[in-house]
C-alpha cells in the first residue's frame, strides 16, 4: 500500500501571512490534495511576546477565504508543550541533550543544547536535488532555553514526528534548518520526512520581495480588489510551471495538473502586472451576476464607492464597461476619483462651443442631433450595437466626427468618457433623449 501523504500549514502567528506564506501553503495544499493527502495546520506559537490571537484570526480568514481547507487542528504549539517536555527529557537522560550555560559571557543562564554527533547529513530536496551539509558548522545548537521552554527546531520535530509529517514543503530560507532537524529526528528515531524547499520570490529588479513588490497579505491583496480566484492562479505561477504555455488554472484545475518535480529551483519573480492580467482573467469567467455582487460589495466601503454604487445607471456600467477594463476592483476608485463616470449620476452641464465639432455650423450640429433624437425615440431594442445600428450608416454619410462628438458630448459633457453607444446604453432611453434635447436647445 502507498503511504498517505500528510503536510502541515505552519505559520507562525507573529504578523499576518504575506503572499510568500500563503504560496508555500498553496503548494503545500495542492501536493496533498492530489495525492488524496491530508493537511494538518498548527499555529507554532513558542514566541509567546510576539505570537497572537488576532493574528491567529486573520490567517485562518485568509485560508478560508482562498478555500484552502485543512483536515486536521488547527493546534497550536503552546498547547502542545508536554509533548517537548516529554522528549527534551528523554533525550536528557540518554545524554543527547545536556544543560549548559547559554554563553561564556552569561554565565549562570542556562540552556539545553543538543549533543552535534558532528556529522555529514544528506538528503533528497524534491525541489534541488541531492543536498549534504556538514552539521559541525552548528556546534551543540540550543533546543530549548529551559525543560519547559522548547525552540524552534525541537518544536517542529516533534509536531512532524507525532502529526506523521510524511513531506515537509517549505520556503527555501529554511534550507539551512533542515539538517538540524533531520538530527534531531534520527536522535527521537522517528523517519525523516521527505523535503522540497521552494524558490525565494523576488522583485522584478531582482532584489528580495519588499512591500512595493508585493510581500503584502492576503487582506492588502484583497482589499485592492483582486479576487481568490485570481490570487491563488497567480501564485501558483510563482514557483511552478504546467510544463506548457498555458497559465489560466482553476484551483480545481490545478490540483489536477500540481507536481513538485515541476517547482523550479530558480527564484520566481513578482510581477503586478501579470497578477494583473491573471486577475483580469478569472474576474471575465464570474457570471454577471456574481461579479456584480463582487463590485458592490468592494465599493460599498469606500465612499466615493457607496454614493455610485446604488444609482439605477451603474448596473449598466458594470456590465458594460468595467467588466471590459477592471483587472483589479481598485481601479473603479480611481476612475471614480478621476470623475470618469461623473455623467452617470449627473446631467452634464455643457457650452455650446464644446458641443460642436471643429469647423461643423451649429445649424448642421442641430440636425445631426434631432437626426439621432427621431431615430432613437423610435428604437425598440437598447444595447450599445442596436444603438450603433441605428447610427452608424448616418454618421459615416454625414462624417462620424460630426455626427458622433455632439452626440456624445450631449450625454456625457465629458471630453473624455467611454464609446457614445455604450455611453447611451448605460443611461436608457428616457434620460438619453432627455440629454438629447439639452442638447438641441441649446444650438437653437
Ligand atoms: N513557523 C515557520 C514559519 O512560519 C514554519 C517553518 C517550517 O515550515 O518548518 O516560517
């Protein structure tokens, strides 16, 4: 029988996961799932100061958000500490573990550090290859500061040991840990999990992944208007490649088409715009509907959001222009802030001289208007293409620049705003020949 596969979400609750972290549990996650795999997730909280319930909520937020389901806990190390009693006394009394002062100049404080049997450690990253590290560079490493009070490396042994950890897939910062660890399991005789180290992300200029470069959350990814969906395709891309050119993937898609021998070993570089592109992506398969829902509910938290989103027209917009141009629902803000769709809620309030087109006499303007006004009253289908139907031969006769600007320009009073057709279809019927009129009136 194949063994069961079993991986661990291990953050640490001392901040919030950033997109590195949440990348090592997506892979983590998609490892076990297509291997009919469990995941155990643990909080390793041993730094007391610094570890916390707030941070505890938002990562599991940010997990279930992403629907990135465990099997097992979460646990949580603080709770776990007779555990590392337990062991730290057994390695004490077969003399593997020792007390000794925590350094010369401290004299008097004490430590529990492992007996190093100083020895060359080799083993099989499925990410790199054959790896071997001397562990006498390491010296007795400190595994405890007191009987009660385990560290880092004897915490995760012991959880891996007793949570029957079969792969241990983490960030490649971790690398130099793993021989320590693999000691310490050989000295519990327990059997050595099998690791993968992942690539480091960078920034595009190659420098390690600072803020402006993404190492933001999950909640900071989120609030900009990217969605689960897009989030998880992305990061996904960060490491790993389908071994084709393809880079759309579902999260169900991905489980299937998921392998460690197609991580790479080479940093993965963070790129806003291919987030972006991938974004963009999965925002054009929501139904209508759900996307919607999506828009309304990320503008309802900004001002400038909540005094458009209700409008009976900004439906229409959605539909019609944002679905097109949004990568990410942050930009509907900065549209709003750039007064793009100003003529959605507002009558606009125009100049005679801006409504002509070039050298065209206002006589000429007046006609195309009242040209487009009879024929509009009487359309009986509005979409942006029967609107277009309606106009387009005319406008091509008459010169589209001539015909089309003042038509426009009536609707929107903007010099710059979305396609005339659309424009009018986002705004019915009523308020366009209302527009229209204003228009006219205002050549006579
Ligand atoms: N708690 C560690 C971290 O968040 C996990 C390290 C490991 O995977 O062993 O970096």
């Amino acid at each position: 029988m194949k063994e069961k596969i079993i991986v661990r979400f291990p953050p640490s609750p001392t901040g919030s996961l950033h997109i590195g972290n949440i990348r090592t549990l997506l892979f983590n996650y998609l490892f076990a799932r297509s291997n009919d795999g469990e995941v155990v997730m643990r909080f390793e909280d041993t730094d007391r100061e610094r570890s916390n319930s707030t941070h505890e909520a938002i990562a599991l937020e940010a997990l279930s958000e992403l629907g990135l389901d465990f099997d097992k806990g979460p646990f949580r190390q603080s709770e776990r500490t007779h555990m590392y009693v337990d062991a730290l006394q057994r390695m004490i009394k077969k003399d593997i573990a020792y007390v000794a002062e925590e350094s010369e100049e401290d004299a008097g404080k004490h430590v529990i550090r492992f007996r190093n049997p100083n020895k060359k450690i080799t083993f099989n990253d499925l990410v790199r290859g054959e790896i071997t590290i001397d562990t006498t560079d390491f010296g007795d490493f400190v595994i405890a500061r007191s009987e009660t009070n385990p560290i880092y490396h004897l915490t995760v042994v012991v959880d891996d040991l007793e949570m029957g950890i079969t792969h241990v897939i983490r960030g490649e910062d971790h690398i130099t840990s793993t021989p320590r660890q693999i000691l310490l399991v050989e000295a519990l005789g327990g059997s050595i999990p099998t690791y993968a180290h992942l690539p480091l992300i960078i920034g595009n200029d190659k420098k390690k992944l600072g803020k402006r470069h993404g190492a933001i959350t999950y909640q900071e990814f989120r609030d900009l208007g990217y969605i689960p969906a897009g989030i998880i395709n992305y990061l996904a891309l960060l490491g790993w490649n389908p071994g084709d050119d393809r880079e759309f993937f579902t999260k169900n898609e991905l489980v299937k088409e998921f392998s460690l021998e197609r991580v790479n070993n080479s940093p993965a570089s963070f790129s806003y715009e291919k987030l972006d592109s991938v974004n963009k992506h999965h925002l054009l398969q929501l139904p209508s509907e759900e996307y919607k829902e999506y828009v309304h509910t990320f503008l309802a938290v900004h001002p400038e959001g909540a005094k458009i989103s209700g409008h009976p027209h900004f439906d229409g917009i959605i539909e019609n222009i944002l679905r097109e141009r949004v990568h990410k629902f942050s930009e509907i803000i900065t549209m709003l802030h750039d007064g793009e769709f100003n003529w959605i809620i507002n009558q606009p309030i125009i100049k005679k001289e801006d409504i002509i087109w070039k050298e065209t006499s206002a006589k000429t303007i007046e006609k195309h208007l009242k040209y487009a006004y009879k024929t509009l009253e009487n359309a009986s289908k509005w979409t942006p293409e029967s609107i277009r139907e309606n106009l387009w031969h005319y406008a091509e006769e008459q010169g589209k620049g001539e015909v089309l600007w003042p038509f426009r320009f009536s609707l929107t009073g903007q010099k710059q705003s979305p396609d005339p057709f659309t424009v009018a279809s986002v705004l019915g019927k009523e308020e366009v020949l209302d527009r229209l009129q204003n228009g006219i009136q205002l050549l006579q």
